[in-house]
C-alpha cells in the first residue's frame, strides 16, 4: 500500500524505515547463489558476516550468519568460494542497510559449476559467439601486443622472454590484474577494453598459468567471455595448460595451449624468417640461373637456325645467279658470234640490220667472235 505523503505532510524517516522493513520481511526466505566477495573470520564471534557477489554484473549484498552456520560447512568458507545461501532479507531500520540472515550456507560442488558452465556454453554458442568466420586473423608481425596477465606471473614472463627471443624490441602494452577470485572478471574485462581502444596494439593476449576449476571460472564469466568477442582487435587465449579449456578459449580468434605456445603463435621467429629468406634467394637465383641458361641455348639455336637459313638462301641465290648467267650469256649477241656468226657495224658504229643500209663502198665494221675486221661493201643485195 502507498504511503500517503506531500511536501506539506512529509514522512518522518522511521514511518519509512519501518515499513520498508515491513515490506521486506514479506519476501520470505530465498535461495540465493553468489561467490563469497568479503569474509573475515570472527573466532569467537556469535555472527560472522560476509559479502555476496554477483559474479556477472557489479551488485553484492551483505550476509550475516550464526556461528553455528558457517561452522558446518565443508570445506570452510573462503573468500572466492561459490556458495547458496538461503536467507531471509532483513531492512535494519537502525541503519537503513539492507542485509541477509543466512540459515544455511552451501559450497558450490564441481558437478554444479561445470553444469552451469555447460548451460552457458549452449547459449553462447547458439548465438553464434564461437563460429569460426567470427575469427579474426592475426597480423604477420605486430606492431605491438597487448598482455593482459597476473601480477608479476610466471605466464607474464614465459610470454614476454619468448617473444622477444623470436622477435627482439618487439613493443608490449602489458596490463597486470587480478586473474583469480573476485576481481578478476572486472580487472581483466577492464584490461582487455583498454587494450582493443588502442590504435597501436594490434593483437591482444590473455594469459594465466595453470589451476583448479574454480581459479579459472572468471575466465568463463559471461560478461567477460562476451568482453572478448565484442573485441576489434584479434584475441589470443591463453589460459592454464593444454587440458583446461574455460569458455573464454572458444569465443577467442586463437586458442593457444600455455603461454609460452601463445608468444610462439603470435610473433614469428627472426632466425626462422631470415632462414627462410635465405632459402628463398637461393632458390630465386637457381631458378633465374636456370631461366639464363635456357634463354641462352634458346639464342645458340636460333642463332644456328638463323645461320643455316641464310647459308640455304646464299646458295639458291648462286644458284639462281649461275642459272640468270648461263641464260643470259645463252641469250647475249657474244654467244651467237662464239657460234660463227658477226656484226656488221656502219661507219657510225650502228649495227648494220639491212642491206638497205649499205651502199657500194661504204666502210663497214665486221665484229667476230674475236676481233674486228674492218671491210668495204662491194656490192649490195636484198634478199629475205
């Protein structure tokens, strides 16, 4: 029922706290799962008091319990243990908190967690997060790569020493974070945005050693696994050993199996390309040794061909020329006088082709096959 006030008959704030307690104390006792955020053992203490956190988004509620409650559990309470709860809201009208009595406390099992895990994984890839054409490629050699790992980690040196031993000054933006228990998914979902807003990193790798199920759930937080595909920049997971596979691995453009196989995948090898470079001139030289050396006997024959042609036309030119000669010495007047005949020339060098021509007395030239004699007509006869 509304509370009936205005600002001329305002409610005095115990009329408000005491029916917001009201209120609350109706929902009744709720089962209630969360990952134990704060908890500091009181020894001794009558009611110990924890917070539970939303391990998807940034919400928590305050939870206290008796002794009695938490001492029952196994294993004991920690902090970053999945638990239910089943409590009952209480509104401290004293305070205005809002709070939770507990009446029993349960460990998550393993069978649970890897059971939502599973549920999550349908989901997610119905969607579509881990098809294969979402995956982006990596560059040939980045400009500089992006860490998002622990602390002064191991998997932070393995990435880093292997990398520049395959690619020395290769540049690194590295992000040290939490990478196991309450604040892991915001730190690293953090990390990871910061890295993709960068125009320099070109690729992104997320690294963790090895561990339990439970230490790498972040790694398979919803709200980070849909961080890592919403990424511009390609995404390297590199999470735990060859066996561990936390949801993050399939929503990643690459899945590396360690660390050290994450720094080997992402920048290639100096020596291994100035190998290959090597290798590759050889081969070019061979090769336009051998285009050379084909041309080469490709000239040599023409060459031959060429000679042979011309030597071919050279003697059917003499031949044709021995032929036009014996025609036209078989045709030329010097051949008709080796055949007994003469010329008679008139005495201005005309040759004599009628009797008409000549006239009794008239000098005349007489040409022979060899020699001239000179003569003077006698007479003149026509005749056919």
């Amino acid at each position: 029922m509304a509370l009936d006030s205005s600002p001329e008959s305002p409610a005095p704030v115990r009329t408000v706290a005491r029916l917001l307690a009201d209120w609350i104390g109706r929902l009744g006792a709720v089962w209630i799962e969360g990952q134990v955020a704060e908890y500091r053992p009181r020894p001794g203490g009558r009611t110990h008091f924890l917070v539970l956190r939303d391990t998807d988004v940034d919400m928590s509620l305050s939870v206290s319990a008796d002794a009695a409650v938490i001492g029952r559990m196994d294993p004991p309470l920690a902090v970053g243990q999945r638990v239910l709860v089943h409590a009952k809201p209480d509104f401290y009208t004293g305070r205005g908190s809002l709070s939770l009595r507990a009446r029993e406390i349960r460990p998550v099992g393993l069978g649970a967690l890897l059971e939502g895990l599973a549920r999550l994984k349908e989901l997610l890839a119905a969607e579509g997060l881990f098809a294969p054409e979402r995956k982006k490629p990596l560059p040939f050699i980045p400009r500089c790569i992006g860490l998002v790992c622990g602390r002064a980690s191991a998997a932070m040196d393995d990435v880093l020493v292997n990398a520049r031993e395959r690619w020395p000054g290769i540049a690194f933006e590295v992000r040290e974070v939490a990478v196991q228990g309450v604040q892991a998914v915001p730190q690293v979902t953090a990390a990871v945005a910061e890295l993709d807003a960068m125009e320099s990193v070109d690729v992104i790798i997320v690294a963790r050693g090895g561990g339990s199920v439970e230490d790498l759930l972040p790694f398979s937080n919803e709200a980070l696994v849909r961080a890592v595909a919403a990424c511009r920049t390609p995404v390297v997971s590199a999470i735990g050993h060859e066996q561990d596979n936390p949801l993050v691995d399939f929503v990643a453009d690459l899945r590396a199996s360690t660390p050290t196989d994450a720094a080997k995948r992402v920048v290639p090898s100096l020596r291994e390309q100035q190998a290959l470079v090597g290798s590759l001139r050889q081969r070019s030289a061979m090769v336009l040794r051998h285009l050379l050396d084909r041309e080469e006997q490709s000239l040599r024959n023409r060459r031959q061909r060429s000679r042979a042609v011309l030597v071919s036309r050279l003697d059917a030119a003499r031949s044709d020329i021995a032929h036009l000669g014996a025609r036209a010495r078989a045709l030329s007047p010097a051949a008709t006088l080796d055949r007994g005949y003469a010329i008679v020339t008139l005495a201005g060098g005309a040759i004599a082709r009628s009797a008409d021509q000549i006239a009794e007395g008239d000098a005349l030239g007489i040409r022979l096959a060899e020699g001239t004699v000179a003569a003077r007509a006698v007479a003149a006869e026509q005749g056919n």
